[in-house]
C-alpha cells in the first residue's frame, strides 16, 4: 500500500461540525486547553521568581492539538510523549496536582519526583513513557504496538513528538517497522516550526513532513494544529484505523512554537510577524470565540470553566508545593526489582 | 538462591545450542516471551542459528525478524515489556550495541527508577563479543559500560550449563539484563546439559577450580585461558579459579572466602584493564581484606587498544599471558614490592 497525503485542512471549522463532539467534550476541550496554558504559564513565573527549578518545555502554541488528543483517544489507548508534555500529560486525564508535584520533585507527583518534568509516566491512565531524547518515544510506541497486536486488543498507541524529532534515525526506523507490522501506532508529530533555534525549513530539504513520511508506507496526512476540531478528526480517523487494523498514520499537527523552547529561553530569533500570526491563532481563546459564536457552548459556562481553571492551577501549585519532598531511602529504590545482591554505589 | 532442576535428562550442547534450548524453553513457558533481532526467523535461524527453529515451532509472531534497526529492535523490546511482555532481542555483534546505546541507557535501564518504580522494562538483549578476525569493530568486550550502568544486569557465561540456567533467569528476571555471549565459545565448548528448565541464578560465582597459593578471578571466555593457564601451574602454584558468571549482581563474597584463604588475587578479563571491571573487583577487596592480603590485588585484561586484527597481536589475555601474570604476582610476593619497581 503506497501511503498518501491529504492536504492540510483549511483554517475554519465548518467542514467538521458533522462530528461535533458532545457539549462535555467540547467544555473538557477548552478546560485543557486553557489548563495547558495557564499552568505553564504559572510554572514560568515561578521559576523566574527562583521557586521552581526544573526543565520546562511550554506547550503554548499545542493546546488544540493536546486537548483533541483527549477526545480522540479510548481509555484503553496509551501514549509515549516527550520531554513536552504537559498538555499531552492533560490529555491522559492526569491532575494536575500530580503533574506539578512533580515538576517540584515532590512524592505527590507522577513518579515520586524521581522523574521530573521530562519524565512523567501514569501506567493507569495510559501515559506509558515520556522520553527527554528527541525521536526516542518512536521505538517505545512500535513496541508497545507490538504488544497491543499481540494481545489482539484494541488499544491503539499515540506518540508524540515535535518536527525535529523526524530528522532522528530512530524515527524512520519506526515508520518502517510500524508500517511492515501494520501496528496500531499514531505517530502525532506536533510541528511547532522549530527545532529549538533552528526553523523546519532550514534542516529539512522537504519540509512537508507528512510528504517525506508517506513513502515509507504508511497513511500519512498534515493538518492545522490550530484548529481544534481539524486535529480531532485527523488523529480519530488515525486511531480508528489503527484499531481497525489497517497500520500506522502519522498525523502532521502544523502549528507554532508561541513561546521560547525552553521555560525562560529567550526567543528574540523567531520573526516578530509569523509569531503575531500565529498568536492571532492562540488556540484556548480562539476556541472560545467559535464555541461563543457558534453557539455550541454560553458565555456564561465558559466564564465558570475559566473560573476553575484559574482555581485547578492554584491547587495544583499550592499541592504540589507542601507534597512531602522523597525521603532519603527514595534514592535507592526502584532501580532495581529487588536491591539484594545489587551494587549500592 | 539454589539451582532448581526440573529433569534429569542431559544432552552434550553447544553454548548455541544451550541457548537454543534455553529460548525454546521459555517461549514454551509463557507467551510473553517474545524475540526480535535481525535474520532470526527460520530458515536461517539467526546469523550464529541460535534461533533455529524456534519461529517454525512458536510462530512468526513471536519469533520476529527485523530489519537492520538495532535502536529500534531494542526501542520495540523496551516498548514491548512496557506492554506486559518479556522479550529477548539479539543483536549480532556487541559492537552493534552502539547503535542502540540511547534505548539500553536512557531508556531500558532507567525506566523503572524514572517512573518511581512504576514502569520496569524487564527485557534480555543477547548480544556477542566476536572475533579479532573480523578487525576492530566486531570484536571488542564492552561489559565494563554497562556495569556502569545502574539499573541493568550483565551476565556474561562461560560454558553451555551456565548459559541456559543463566538465560532463562534473565528472560524471568525483572530486571533489563544484557547477556554476552561470546562467538569464539559458540560451537567449540561443550558440555552436558540439562534439557529441562532449570536456573541458574544471577549473581553467583562459581569455584571452577579449588587451589591454595592464589585466586584467580575471571568470567566468560577468559575462564578458559585462565583454567588452563591453572592447569599447566600444577605442582608449582595452586591456583583456585572463581567464574563470576555475573558482573551485575557481583557475587563478591565468594571473591572474599577465598581470597581470605589463598591472600592472593588476580582478576582476569577480556575488556580492557584500564577502567574494567577488574579494577571494581580489586578494590572491593582490597576493601574487605587490606591488610591480611600477601599481596595487592592484581589484574590482567586487555590492553588499551582497539582489538587488532593481526593474530600475531594479543590484546585480550591468553594461557600464557595469565600463566605470566600468576608468576609475576608470586614474585612480587617474596620480594614484596612491584616488579617494575625491583
Ligand atoms: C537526541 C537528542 N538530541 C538533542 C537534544 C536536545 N534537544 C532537546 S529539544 C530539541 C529540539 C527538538 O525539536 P522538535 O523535535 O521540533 O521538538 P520541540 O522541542 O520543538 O517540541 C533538542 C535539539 C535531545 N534532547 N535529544
Ligand atoms: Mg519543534
């Protein structure tokens, strides 16, 4: 089977509203979306007041993408992630408080801090790894699509990962494998632009990822990460195929870094007009509006999930800012099954 | 920790044939087990055939061929045990572990810890030390890197009854494990084996050899230089050999009791002694017993060189070398100082 690319969809959600998803959805959507912001958001002003000391990778510029992950994805699915991970963290259905606490180091966080922002993992809900290697996620995916096809379940396996990541060997190995063992694998590359300080356009001779992907085999298709209800029914039609069996998809999220790459990182290198564009597009308040406009949500219930957001992220905040920090035996356990026998130092 | 036999019935195996058996076996056991690596499927069988048949008898599906993606293969085994199984991936020639150093490192070994326990990657990789005819780049003995390694297990056996009792701990074990094979061994040694399950545990030495004058310390291919090199010492030095069979867990208290007897020690290894695992038995000891010891610890491994490929260049010790180094140590022991310092 010979892969092949759709066009990216035109901005405008008028073409989707025959799988609207339910009134629920689509206020869990904008709560994510704005959970995402706000709390990286908060996360930055902490650590720029010297409160928080940890890696922070924003998602801004994601949000549509994470919160139509939410939606797209059955509880029984899991997802390999990357260093950033918030949103995706959120689309597993995650508290917040556990994902903070462990930015913060702390028991209460996803791995008893051990992990850390790069690290957060939460088996039950499906978030099976999240990896600070750029392209590493991808082999994990293939594997535990091996496993989902071997058990002959239905669960389908996402993993995330930003446009960089496709210039990794690993990447194209797992488009390979995943597409000659047809497995259950979407592989979601969240294009945001930038490979750190570098623009797609400058390490990629064919920066159509979702082009360059095809020729291995496998349904490959761009869409406009901005556009909420686009992504829904890119990545929904790649995890039903996956669970009907028909392989693999990559799904090109195309949207734009809002921010620097790293927590404070200075970003003065990113073209002061694309940047305004794709601000003008700032996913949780763009949505707003069309679920205003459309009538799909009323002002006054999205003004009261606003109102939570604001209070989730404080909880979240102050949580994770009493939860215990490890005890001094945390160092030792869990490197091993069973430390007997194993070196100590 | 006992070795458990469940069958009485011996076979002469091969180290290939040792591990044949011992995948069957555990592929017979529990359908989680599952292997990947590359031309492992019948009719080839894998590159060294210690697949052969097994795809035939277990199915395409659990006995899987790759292509050439070793960080893949083991990327795909680390996915695999995150979802429930326990897969063997077998990658040629350990020199071809590079490819795939960010998946054993950064991922198999590091899962359970970064996960606060939640996530262990319990997988095997196979892997084997080759031969210097094959020049630099599939040869070298790279155990030392992932002892260095917190959160994997190195198991490196010497003869077929330790391999399989010693594979099939790894495959069951909960822990990542990376299993060294080594090609010079693979149809040369042979040895009565078990055809039933039976285990032998990770992190216990073995005394191959009692002697009284000197503990010589070795593991994988080396036990065999050094227990010949033992041989051709009798009635001049009582040599006892210890095969660790594990670095990682370290059985060093069977080092200790029999150090503490013979007060001399040499560790004898195939990867380079600058750096290697000598140097972490010598000092846990010299630690343990400074000061009761006649002499220092020695060791002798292979010189801080790539592996030639000249066969008139010896890197890795041979019977000789080890005979020399035996002798070396027992003259520094009644003159009491370092040989190059007399
Ligand atoms: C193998 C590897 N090389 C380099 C890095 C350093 N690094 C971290 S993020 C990043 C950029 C990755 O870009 P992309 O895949 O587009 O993801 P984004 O950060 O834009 O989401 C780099 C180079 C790394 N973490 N891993
Ligand atoms: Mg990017």
């Amino acid at each position: 089977m010979r892969g092949k690319v759709l066009p990216v969809h035109e901005a405008g959600h008028d073409a989707m509203t025959n799988t609207l998803p339910d009134r629920a959805a689509l206020e869990w959507m904008y709560s994510t979306m704005l959970l995402a912001k706000m709390a990286d958001e908060r996360a930055a002003d902490e650590a720029r007041k010297g409160l928080l000391a940890a890696a922070l990778y924003p998602v801004r510029g994601l949000e549509a993408v994470c919160a139509a992950m939410g939606v797209a994805m059955a509880p029984q699915d899991q997802m390999v992630s990357s260093y950033r991970n918030l949103g995706d963290a959120l689309s597993r259905k995650i508290p917040l408080r556990a994902i903070i606490a462990e930015a913060y180091g702390r028991m209460g966080g996803t791995s008893k801090g051990k992990g850390g922002t790069m690290h957060l993992t939460d088996n039950e809900r499906g978030l099976i790894a999240t990896t600070g290697i750029v392209g590493a996620g991808m082999p994990l995916a293939v594997g535990l699509g091996l496993a989902a096809q071997l058990d002959k379940s239905d669960r389908a396996i996402a993993v995330t990962f930003g446009d960089g990541a496709t210039s990794i060997g690993a990447a194209h190995e797992s488009f390979n494998l995943a597409a000659l063992w047809k497995l259950p694998v979407v592989f979601v590359c969240q294009n945001n632009q930038w490979g750190e300080h570098t623009p797609l356009a400058e390490y990629a001779a064919n920066p159509n990822l979702a082009e360059r992907t095809a020729a291995y085999g496998l349904h490959a298709e761009a869409v406009d990460g901005f556009d909420p209800m686009a992504t829904l029914q890119s990545i929904g039609g790649a995890l039903d195929r996956a669970r009907a069996g028909e392989g693999p998809s990559f799904i090109e999220c195309r949207s734009y870094r809002l921010t620097g790459h790293s927590g404070l990182s200075d970003y003065s290198y990113v073209p002061t007009e694309e940047l305004a564009a794709a601000l003008a597009r700032d996913p949780a308040p763009t949505f707003r509006t069309w679920l205003e406009q459309n009538g799909h949500v009323d002002a006054a219930t999205l003004d009261q999930i606003e109102q939570t957001a604001v209070e989730t992220v404080d909880d979240a905040f102050a949580f994770a800012q009493q939860s215990p920090h490890p005890s001094p035996d945390e160092l030792m356990a869990d490197v091993y099954a069973s430390p007997e026998g194993v070196p100590t130092r | 920790m006992t070795t458990v036999e469940s069958a009485t019935d011996t076979k002469q195996m091969t180290i290939v044939a040792a591990i044949q058996n011992a995948l069957d076996i555990a592929l017979g056991l529990d359908e989680r087990v599952i292997i990947l690596g590359e031309d492992i499927a019948d009719p080839i069988g894998g590159v060294m055939k210690a697949t052969k048949g097994l795809s035939t008898k277990h199915g395409l599906d659990r006995v899987r061929a790759t292509p050439i993606v070793e960080q893949t293969i083991i990327g795909t085994a680390v996915g695999a045990a995150l979802g429930g199984y326990r897969p063997v991936a077998e990658i040629m020639f350990m020199d071809f572990l590079c490819q795939a150093m960010d998946q054993i490192i950064n991922h198999a070994a590091k899962s359970r810890y970064m996960s606060g326990g939640h996530s262990p990657a319990p997988i095997v990789v196979r892997a084997m030390i080759g031969d210097s005819k094959f020049g630099a780049q599939h040869s070298q003995a790279l155990e030392g890197w992932f002892m260095h390694t917190p959160g994997l297990k190195v198991v490196m056996p010497s003869n077929p009854y330790d391999t399989k009792g010693l594979l099939l701990s790894a495959i069951f074990d909960d822990d990542p494990v990376i299993f060294i094979e080594n090609m010079g061994m693979s149809y040369s040694i042979k040895g009565e084996v078990p055809t039933g399950d039976y285990r032998v545990p990770l992190g216990e030495a073995s005394v191959l050899r009692e002697g009284s004058d000197i503990t010589l310390i070795t593991y994988g291919a080396e036990v065999h230089p050094s227990m010949a090199a033992a041989q051709a010492l009798e009635g001049e030095i009582s040599v006892e050999v210890i095969d660790l069979r594990s670095l990682v867990p370290l059985d060093i208290s069977t080092c200790v009791r029999s150090v503490s007897e013979t007060k001399r020690a040499i560790v004898v290894h195939g990867s380079t002694e600058f750096c290697g695992p000598g140097a972490e038995v010598a000092t846990q000891l010299t630690d343990r017993l400074f000061g009761t010891l006649d002499v220092p610890v020695a060791r002798h491994g292979a010189t801080y060189t790539p592996v030639p490929f000249s066969q008139q260049l010896h890197s890795t010790p041979t019977e000789e070398s080890i005979i020399a180094a035996i002798r070396t140590l027992r003259q520094r022991d009644a003159v009491g100082q370092h040989p190059e310092s007399i």
